[in-house]
C-alpha cells in the first residue's frame, strides 16, 4: 500500500479494495487518511508481510532520512553544490536524476535488510539515512484470497519477493485465480526469489497472457503504478496481450533501460501484467 497512490486510484474506480502494508508507519497513518472508506467497508488494510509462509514472525527493513538530512540534501540541491559533495557518487547521482526519489524512498523497504537500506547506504552509521527494523506478521496471497475473495486485480510489486505470492497464486483451483495480475520485473532486484520467465512460464500454463509495460521512472511518484488490466499499455505493442513464451523477451532487464552511468536509477519503472483466459484454465496443470 505504501502512501497509498494505487489504493486511491482503484477506491475512485469503485472497486472494494484489500491493501497490505508491512510498515506500521503507513498502515497507520493510511487507516486514518482512507477512515471513511475503512468504516463503509470499502477498504481493508493488512498490517502484514507477504511470503511463502502464514503467522511467521518477520524483520522488515525501512531506509528513512536522519533529523536534519533532508533540509540539508534540499539546501545542497538548490545550490548546485550535490556534484562536489562528499556524499558516496551513487548518493549524489540518484539526488540529481530525481528530487522525488528521497520523498519515495521508503519504497524500497523489504524484509531483506539489504535491498531496503543497501541502495542508499542507510545500513551505514555514517550515512545520510538510517535502517529503521520492524517486526512484522507474514500472510500469503493464497491465504489473503481465502479471507477476502477473489480479486478482479491482483497487483503485486514487494521488491524482488513477488515470487512468493504468483507461486501461491499459480498453485490456486481455476475458480480462485484473479482475472487481472500484475507484478514487478524481477531482474532488477539481486535477490529475487523467482525469476520474471519462471513466474510467467508458471501463470502461462494457468491461462495468462501478457502485456510488459514500464513508466517513466520520474512519473512513478506521481502516477502510482499507473494503469491496470486492458487498459496497461506493452511498451511495444501497446494493448494487445501476448503469449508467454513472447513476453519473456521483453520482460528482463533491458524493459528498465538503466542509464549508461553506473549510479542512478532507471530510466523506467518496469512492470508484468497478465489475464486470465478462464476457458484456458485446467486445475490438473496445478
């Protein structure tokens, strides 16, 4: 759930919504933002951590910003001064490709200490930011859809651990399986725990076709994941839904377009959707 740009998006669709967030922090303060959509029954919101297994007891990782480091990176950016700092080079780099990313930072929070707090360096005393450790209860998609039913759309991006929850969703009767999924590319997180063909290949012989979109990495702040089902584009054949044996050579590294220097963001935000041919669907391919 995060700051809660995509839980938005989908309420003002009108669509009932279940949100999981494992930092306290935004569970909290999202259930008093969206109270009157939590009162009415619209919104559920999980203080929760997806992973292969239930009622696990789990460290969860968030990179924030020390006291005073973000007027002082704010002071440093308006004058021109981030390229001759003494910040590490990747630090100055990722200030310079986007004032949003600090903003979003938490973003990269993960039960794996190293891609929350890695990147920037929070797992550094002398760094700019800290690693803030949280204890937190682990759920499964599978156990979620049992509670709340069945989702039209199932949209998954946990930082490399997406594989734990499209491996309990491929192993679902037909009659559970949503109609609409959409989860991160994996290539870009070192320890993914499935690869993007894997998990493709998996949902592929459950009746999912595809569509590989990305966004402009800049625009992630602001449009959340951006659009969903038919209406996701394929950054190269726009709508149209492909076969997964297609989809799995757009769906690597090369759909992030990292820049040509070492440090920095990608230059997109780079995501999986699939539909659920249901008349595709056989429960001996479980």
């Amino acid at each position: 759930m995060n700051r809660g740009d995509d839980t938005n998006n989908y309420l003002r669709l009108g669509f009932n919504v279940v949100s999981v967030e494992a930092n306290p922090a935004w569970a909290n303060k999202m259930s008093e933002v969206f109270r009157s959509h939590v009162e009415n029954g619209k919104l559920v919101i999980k203080n929760m951590a997806i992973s292969d297994k239930l009622d696990q007891s789990l460290s969860f990782y968030i990179p924030k910003l020390k006291q005073g480091a973000s007027e002082m990176l704010n002071w440093l950016d308006a004058q021109g001064l981030l390229k001759q700092s003494n910040f590490k080079t990747s630090t100055s780099s990722v200030i310079n490709e986007t004032d949003s990313l600090f903003k979003h930072m938490d973003e990269l929070s993960s039960i794996s200490k190293g891609q929350a707090c890695g990147w920037f360096g929070c797992d550094h005393g002398d760094s700019f930011c800290e690693c803030q450790e949280v204890p937190v209860t682990s759920t499964t998609c599978a156990e979620l859809i049992r509670q709340h039913g069945t989702p039209h759309y199932l949209k998954v991006d946990i930082e490399g651990y997406d594989g734990h929850c499209m491996r309990s969703i491929a192993a679902l009767p037909c009659s559970k399986l949503p109609s609409y999924i959409s989860f991160e590319e994996q290539s870009g997180h070192s320890h993914a725990v499935a690869s993007s063909e894997e998990l493709i290949r998996a949902l592929s012989v459950r009746g999912y076709a595809w569509k590989v979109s990305r966004q402009n990495f800049t625009n992630h702040a602001k449009l959340g994941t951006g659009p969903f089902g038919e209406d996701a584009q394929d950054y190269m054949f726009e709508k149209k839904w492909s076969l997964g044996t297609e989809a799995v050579q757009r769906a690597n590294i090369g759909c992030w377009s990292y820049s040509s220097e070492q440090a920095g963001p990608p230059l997109f935000d780079c995501d999986i959707h699939g539909r659920l041919d249901i008349s595709s669907c056989s429960d001996e391919m479980r």
